[in-house]
C-alpha cells in the first residue's frame, strides 16, 4: 500500500507539522513573530515537497532560524 518513500514523507510531515504547532503556540503566547510564522511555515511546507530528504533539510533549516533570528 504505501511505499517506503511515501511512509517516511508521512512520519516527517508529522514531527514537522507538530513542532510547527508548538513553534506557532509560542509565538503567539510570547507575541513573537519569528516563531509563529516559522511555526505556520513548518505546518504548511510538507504538502509541497515530496522528496524525503529536501523535506528534511527544508524542516531543519526552517526551526534553526528563530536560534539566529532575534527580533
């Protein structure tokens, strides 16, 4: 039914969308723009890439930037 590939895409759609949740929540609590538009990024960008590993090194990429983006 589902391919290797294809599980694996839907495990890290998952991780990211939920570390996505928990960046926007913050965000929003703390009234912080950085984390909550990372947070919405991270919900919303699996649905656009399908390869495993660009959607790996876009999810880390993307939850690194509130580290070195302060504002």
């Amino acid at each position: 039914m589902f391919e290797l590939g294809n599980t694996a895409a839907l495990i890290w759609d998952i991780i990211f969308g939920s570390i996505g949740t928990g960046f926007a929540i913050y965000g929003k609590r703390q009234k912080a723009i950085v984390p909550l538009w990372i947070g919405v990024a991270l919900c919303i960008f699996p649905y656009f890439i399908e390869n495993v590993y660009m959607l790996v090194f876009v999810g880390v990429v993307l939850m690194a930037i509130p580290y070195f983006v302060r504002v």
